[in-house]
C-alpha cells in the first residue's frame, strides 16, 4: 500500500501497533513454554490471519475459533489444528462433520444431547469435554456423577474420541490484582486435575487438558498436571488489563484513532465520531475503577494515559468525552474490550510509530 501516516487515515481507524503486538506474542510463547504448556491461542480477539501466522511461528501449536466461521476461515487459509471452544450448537453439526473432513477440527460437549448428536453422525470427531473451573457460565460439573457419565459416553463411542478436557477462567475478569487473578488460575489449574485424575481412576484415558484466560495464564504460578493453554486477549491487550493488572498502557496495541466533530460553545465535553459501532457497549472494569467507555492516550509513545479525559459515553457513531477538545482534534483511544473493538470493523491499519505499513482484514463474519 502507499505509504501513509497515522495522521493521513480516515476516523475512526482502528490500529494495530506491530511493535507491541510482536513483544505481546513472544511474551506469552515464552510465559508457556517457561510453564511447560503448549499453547493455543484464542484467535477471536484478533481475528487476523497475519497474527495468527505470527503466533505459530513462535511455536503456537494450533489456534482456537470462537465460531465456525472462524474455523472455516482459517482452515480455508492453511490452519490445520483447531479447537471450537464453543458448546456444540446442534444444528451446525453437519457444518462440524464437512469441516472435520478437512481439517483436525475439536469440538466441546457439556451435555448428554451433544454427544448423542455428534454420535448420531457415525463420522469420527474429536470430542473436548467442557469442565465449569468456578466461572459458572458452561460445563460439567467436575464433582458431580453426570460429568463422568458424559466422558464415559464419549470413551465409549464408537465414532468419537474424548482428546480430554475443556476449562475457561473467565472469572479471573472478576478480580481486583494480578495476585488474586494467579489464586484463580490456581484453583483452575487444581479443579481439573483433580477431575482429570477422577476420570482416568475409572479407565478413562485423558490426554489433553486446557485451561486459558490471559488474567490468568499472566498472573499463574505453576501449572503442573495442565498440557495446554488458550489465552487471547494478550495479543492486543485493552483496558480492562490494565485495570485487572495484567499489563500496562504502553502494552496495549490495539488503539481506535478518533476525531473531534463537535465542542459546543461553553460546555465541558466533545463528540468524537467513535460510537458503540467503534468502541462497543462493553463497560469495561466496575468498582473501584472510574467508569469509562474508552480511555485517551495522552502520550501514546510513553504509554501515559490522560487521567482527565476519556469517553464516558456511546450511541451508535458519537463519543461523548469528558473534556472540552478542539473540532478536528485526534485521539487515540484504548478501549475497555479489544475482543469486541476489533469485531467492529473490517480491517486494522498495522503501524510502526506514525507509519502505516499495511492493512490486514479482520474476519468477522457470522455464517
């Protein structure tokens, strides 16, 4: 593409600093090998296939897809190695059975009716076993007897092979330091473990199991008894890490460049032209932190962020900003969810400094 700078774009842009993003990737590909895990990364935070080449070239072993449009896209483009981390929707199994055929495609069952339904396909498929770790969203109960009976199922298939177990730390979102994020990838780490070891004391075979949140996986002591890891937001970071303590301003690399349109006479706030549709709706961290919409850079190069400004609330395409700003002023803004930022648009603009070296698609689609 010509060359451009950041200031020559369009708003609002959404940017992608390739020198935070590259020491983002090879921090988390040396935080999982120094806890001996394989990792496998979350690709629904980025969405980019430049990005995913990047994290398999630092020895990323497959990727995970929030949705089978993911999975398509990438299997499409030479990605080989996938796991849906997604409850199996019925009725997409025979898009589940098409993919499967072309790739090693892993799909999760917390249920009785999943496996009776892949089993009612009679196609070989890898089957992960969804474990509720403490976040309470999705998945087996690890005490209970119906989690068994369901990996006994799977075992027992003729069709299906249990590759092993599935557990997300969502709930490390909930907590107020890095300190309590690493108690919560403890007590992860130690439910399937234990529900490993109950599954195998019964003849099951469990060879794979996969924890992943960034909180987490950045804040985590140890992890003996896990094989695998699937973090994602770490790849871009966003201020609700920030908060969380997970990294600081200067990590974070995706950023939604924005423009002042509007500064009435006399008030006390500005409308930028980055909404809900830029932005999203997500409300970032609660108590004890500010509430905020989206935080503004106040020195992007240092990592400094403005404790003045910020966005403090979104329609469709209008910001409202805390702070009087000239019409035609930019901001850089850091959103609170990068995963929902980046599924806003269409492509991200990959910079160096003020240089834009290249556009790359963000893959976004539902079908």
């Amino acid at each position: 593409m010509p060359s451009k700078t950041i200031q020559e774009l369009p708003t609002p842009a959404l940017l992608l600093d390739l020198d935070r993003l590259d020491a983002n990737l090879s921090w988390m590909a040396d935080r999982a090998r120094e806890l001996g895990v394989s990792l496998r990364p979350h690709i629904k935070t980025h969405k980019c296939l430049e990005i995913a080449e990047r994290q398999g070239a630092l020895g990323a072993g497959g990727i995970t897809v929030s949705t089978l449009y993911e999975a398509r896209v990438f299997a499409d483009h030479g990605f080989e190695d996938i796991t849906w981390a997604f409850p199996v929707i019925l009725n997409r199994i025979p898009d589940v059975v098409d993919l499967a055929g072309r790739v090693c495609l892993r799909v999760v069952v917390d249920s009785q009716e999943a496996v009776d339904a892949l089993e009612g396909t009679k196609q070989p498929l890898h089957v992960l076993l969804k474990v509720d770790c403490g976040y309470h969203r999705a998945g087996v109960d690890p005490g209970g007897d119906e989690a068994v009976l369901v990996a006994r199922a799977i075992a027992d298939s003729s069709f299906l092979q249990l590759d092993g177990i599935l557990s997300h730390s969502g709930h490390a979102y909930n907590v107020a330091s890095a300190e309590a994020a690493a108690d919560v990838g403890e007590r992860e780490r130690a439910v399937m473990v234990r529900f490993a070891e109950r599954l195998r004391s019964t003849g099951i075979d469990v060879t794979t199991v996969s924890v992943g949140s960034t909180p987490a996986m950045r804040a985590v002591r140890e992890l003996p008894g896990v094989t695998e890891a699937r973090p994602g937001n770490y790849a871009l970071f966003d201020y609700t890490q920030v908060a969380l303590g997970s990294c600081t301003p200067a990590a974070c690399a995706a950023t939604v460049l924005s423009s002042v349109v509007s500064s009435p006479a006399g008030a006390k706030h500005c409308i930028v032209d980055a909404g809900a549709l830029a932005l999203s709706k997500d409300p970032g961290p609660g108590p004890p932190h500010h509430t905020t919409m989206g935080e503004i850079y106040r020195d992007y190069g240092a990592g400094e962020l403005n404790p003045d400004a910020r966005v403090v609330a979104v329609s469709q395409e209008h910001g409202r900003v805390n702070q009087a700003l000239p019409v035609g002023t930019r901001v850089r803004i850091l959103p609170n969810h990068s995963c929902l930022t980046v599924a806003q648009f269409d492509e991200m603009y990959a910079v160096r400094g003020a240089e834009v070296v290249d556009r790359w698609k963000v893959w976004r689609g539902r079908d």
